[in-house]
C-alpha cells in the first residue's frame, strides 16, 4: 500500500519541488515512522517557499518539524518549533498538546540521566 502513495507522489504530481507535495511526503514518513526522512522533506518545504514568503500553510510544516522532532526524542529543539508557532496556531489545542509532550519527554530524559550517576 504505501509503494501505492509513493508512485502517486512521484509519478502524477506536476511539481515535485511544490511545497505541499514536499509537506505530504514527509507526513508520509512521519507515518511510517522515518523521522528523519520526514525532517529532510519538511525543511525542503520549507524551502520551496517562493522569495522566503510566509504562506498560510507555513504554520502546518513547522508543526510538522516539530511532530518529527519530538519522535526522534529531541524535546528541546521540539519544543523551539512548536513554541514558535503559537501566535498562529493559539487556539489549536493540539499545539498546546505536544508542548506538553515536550516537557514530559525531557523531563523523563532529564530522570533518567540523572539515575544513572
């Protein structure tokens, strides 16, 4: 199923450097659980944007990134994104969701650390 989705993103897709199709792949990726395959087409996206133009969706792969970043289990950087965010994004209670998962995540990572010394 999912070389099914691949050949539809790479053979009937006009522009494959679009940002949109850039954000569907990685959100492919993130699905199949390649977070840094996910990270590589998100920043693409991110750079596909015409003369660095924010557009509406811009909100949407930088959650993406975010999302990506607290799978791989790097809360911080995670956390950076998604606080980045918040002015576009207030009232999404989704955002303010994975915020949480950011501190939870690293101060599990931060116990953890600290039981082994």
């Amino acid at each position: 199923m999912s070389r099914r989705y691949q050949s539809i993103y790479t053979d009937l897709a006009d522009d494959q450097g679009h940002f949109a199709i850039l954000n569907n792949r990685g959100i492919f990726e993130l699905l199949q659980k390649r977070y840094s395959s996910a990270l590589l087409h998100f920043s693409k996206a991110l750079d596909a944007r015409h003369n660095a133009a924010v557009i509406y969706p811009f909100h949407q792969v930088i959650y993406n990134i975010g999302l990506s970043l607290l799978m791989k289990k790097d809360p911080i950087r995670s956390f950076r994104y998604f606080y980045s965010i918040i002015p576009l994004m207030s009232t999404s209670p989704f955002l303010w969701l994975r915020l949480c998962e950011c501190c939870v995540q690293f101060y599990k990572q931060r116990v953890t650390e600290l039981r082994e010394k």
